[in-house]
C-alpha cells in the first residue's frame, strides 16, 4: 500500500503541469522565432538625370515626386518596370500587369524579391503640364518581402514619353 502511494504522489507530480527545463527553453526558442522585427523605414534616393542616363530609364511611364521633396523623382514607373534608389543602388521591380494600367503604359503595382511598389493617381485631377505630359495627384507605397509599408508619401506624378 505505501508502495502505491508513493507511486500515486510521483505521478502527480510529473502531471502537475510544471514545465521542465526543457520545455521553457523550447517555448522560449519557438516565441522568439516568431518575433519579427519592425519594419525599418526607408527615404529613396532623388533620381536624377545623371541615374536616368547610366541605368537607361528612357520611355514612357510615370515618375513620382514626393510633396515637399523638390523637384527631383524619388521612383519612376514604365511598361515593364519600376524603379526606385535605395542609398545610392537601383532597386528594379517588375511590373504587375494584372495591376490596374496608368497612363503612358505604367502601371499601378510593381514586384520585387525584397520590395513591391504600388503608384496609386487621381487620373481625373490630372493636368497637361507640357506637350506630353500630364501631372496626377499621387500617392507612393512600397512595402518591404513581408508586406509592411516602409515609404508612403504623396506628392505629384508626372506621367509622359
């Protein structure tokens, strides 16, 4: 009988819902593997002429000016891709045709690896700004690989060849 009270003791002992050191250090390892980090905010670089000549972004499509940013576009949209300067790299994204089109063959979402960017316009508010451009309200989103914006700003697009 004792026997058996002693063995009853020591199994409610092990079911006592305590974990074992083992146990914590695997919950410990699972909930720190889940944590993602904030998202680190990113200022694209102004894309100038001398950008515009050494990568080639001749054509048509739509470059994007921040509001309070000067003059100088800080992302350019065009038929097969989307392009904007990351501490002094170019960062090339593909276009999303199944995204809706813009003016000039651009089109409203791009897709990277690390990046996507979405260009989004009040094509009713646009205004003829020369002989082949037109200037939009706009807004710019670019999201880093797990989708958490990292730029949003508005500012004018000017779309043209």
């Amino acid at each position: 009988m004792r026997s058996a009270v002693l063995f009853a003791v020591a199994a409610l002992a092990a079911c006592s819902g305590e974990p074992t050191e083992e146990e914590r250090r695997a919950a410990v390892a699972e909930v720190e593997a889940n944590q993602a980090p904030p998202p680190v905010k990113l200022e694209p670089d102004p894309i100038r002429y001398t950008e515009i000549e050494k990568y080639d972004l001749f054509g048509g499509g739509c470059s994007f000016a921040a509001k309070g940013g000067g003059l100088a576009a800080v992302a350019i949209a065009m038929q097969d891709t989307g392009h904007f300067l990351l501490d002094g790299d170019l960062v090339t994204l593909a276009a999303d045709k199944g995204s809706d089109e813009l003016p000039y063959l651009a089109w409203r979402k791009y897709d990277g690896k690390a990046y996507s960017m979405m260009l989004d316009l009040d094509q009713d508010a646009g205004k003829q700004s020369g002989e082949e451009t037109s200037d939009y309200p706009a807004m710019l989103t670019i999201r880093n690989a797990r989708g958490e914006v990292v730029y949003r700003a508005n500012g004018i697009a000017q779309c043209g060849v």
